[in-house]
C-alpha cells in the first residue's frame, strides 16, 4: 500500500506546472515541458472570468496540477493586491485555487522572468514591454522594483521606455534612451549584470558590457522555478519574494 501511495504521489507530481505571463497586450501560456507558448490577447476588459474562459482553449490538452501567474502588477500570496489600468477590473480578491482546482504561486511578472533568467550572482532584470518591468535578484531573494516610476526630463522612465514612448519617439530615440540609462542602472543596483526581456527587446541592437538579453522562455522557466523546495521543507519555496 505505502509504495502505491508513493507511486501515485510521484504521478501526480510529474502532471506538471501551468505557467502563465499575462501582459497588457497578451496573455501567454505554456505548461512545464513544453516547448511553445500559446498565446491571448489581453487589454482594459481583461477580467480574471475572462482569463479562465481564454484558458478553456489555451490549455487545452495539458496536464497540470499547480499554477504560477506572473501578473503586471503588484502581487501578494493570494493574488494582486492592487488593479492594474491595462487590464480589467475584478483582480484583487478573487478565488484563484477554486478557479483552477489546484495550487497557485504568484509574482510580478517582470520578477518571474527575472528568475527564469537568473544565473547566480547579483542580477538587474528589465522587461520592456507595455510599460518597464524590474526586479532585482540577489542569492535567491527577488525584489519587485518599480524603476519605471523614476523621473527622466519631464516625465518618467516607463513612458519613456514603455510601447507608448517607442511608438511616440521612434526605435532610434528609444534605444538611445536605453542605452543612455542602463550602465547607471546597473551601477546604482551593483548588479553584477544585467538582463532584458519582453516583447519590445527585439528592437535592441548593441549593448553595454555586462548586459544580455534573455531568452523568451525564461518567464515560464521562472514559473517552474516558483515551485522549486527546500530539501526536507515539504512545499516551502527555495526563492523568496519581496
């Protein structure tokens, strides 16, 4: 009996992690194992009823039994604790392990993929996306920073870096800016590198020394890594948010 407890408790931990970064513009999934990520479109009517319906069709077929969610936005054990603009209302609050039926683990979703991306050391993430996402990453400990709240002339960071500044100013008046910022970034943070990521890293060209970007699947890899234990500690995580 004790070996086919064992056996079933072995199954049922190899069903696999569902990782989900939800975006201002999209949602993207992608189950532990899986090579690539499905994907949704998002916006200002993008409720937590909404993501459950979109995921009917985007995890469909997949087998999991636990849930990370990188969310833009300020997030606690149980959720976000705060509603973000790019996305609808309805976040703060809502029963997320009912929705799902299994176990869910949260994070910002720039501090996700900071840990996706992380290689040991000290470590400052950016994701340029709809707005600029930050986390730092120092011995297992992730701190959600808000970098994009920085002044810079007139107004601030994130509107500068984020979609609305790359449309408004151009790639070439945009990366001018990136590359004007990061070195004192990465030496206000002491970070021994740095590490970009989202959707608009694409439209990098050549970076300071001690600066790379990352690859598109860290944010799910961070998603598995959410769940990674202490030996011994049952399902306390390794990695500690703040």
């Amino acid at each position: 009996m004790r070996g086919e407890a064992a056996a079933r408790r072995r199954e049922k931990k190899c069903r696999g992690i569902l990782c989900l970064d939800i975006g201002g513009s999209k949602i993207k999934a992608l189950v532990q194992g899986g090579t690539e990520p499905r994907k949704a479109p998002t916006g200002v009517e993008f409720t937590p009823d909404a993501m459950m319906k979109a995921l009917r069709e985007l995890a469909r077929g997949w087998d999991y039994d636990a849930v990370s969610i990188g969310f833009p936005g300020l997030v606690g054990e149980h959720g976000p604790k705060a509603e973000t603009p790019n996305l609808g209302h309805g976040w703060v609050g809502y029963d997320y392990e009912r929705a799902f039926g299994t176990p869910v683990r949260w994070a910002n979703d720039a501090a996700m993929q900071a840990l996706g991306s992380y290689e040991g050391g000290r470590m400052l993430f950016l994701g340029l996306g709809t707005g600029l996402g930050s986390a730092l990453v120092v011995e297992r400990h992730i701190f959600t920073l808000e970098l994009g709240d920085l002044p810079f002339g007139s107004v601030t960071l994130g509107e500068i870096l984020g979609r609305a500044g790359l449309r408004r100013r151009g790639k070439r008046r945009w990366r001018k800016s990136l590359m004007r910022v990061l070195p004192p970034m990465q030496k206000a943070m002491m970070a021994d590198y740095v590490v970009i990521g989202g959707g608009n890293c694409r439209y990098v060209r050549a970076l300071p020394v001690g600066v790379r970007i990352g690859n598109n699947l860290t944010a799910f890899r961070g998603g598995v890594r959410m769940w990674d234990t202490k030996p011994g500690a049952g399902r306390d995580p390794y990695w500690k948010f703040f």
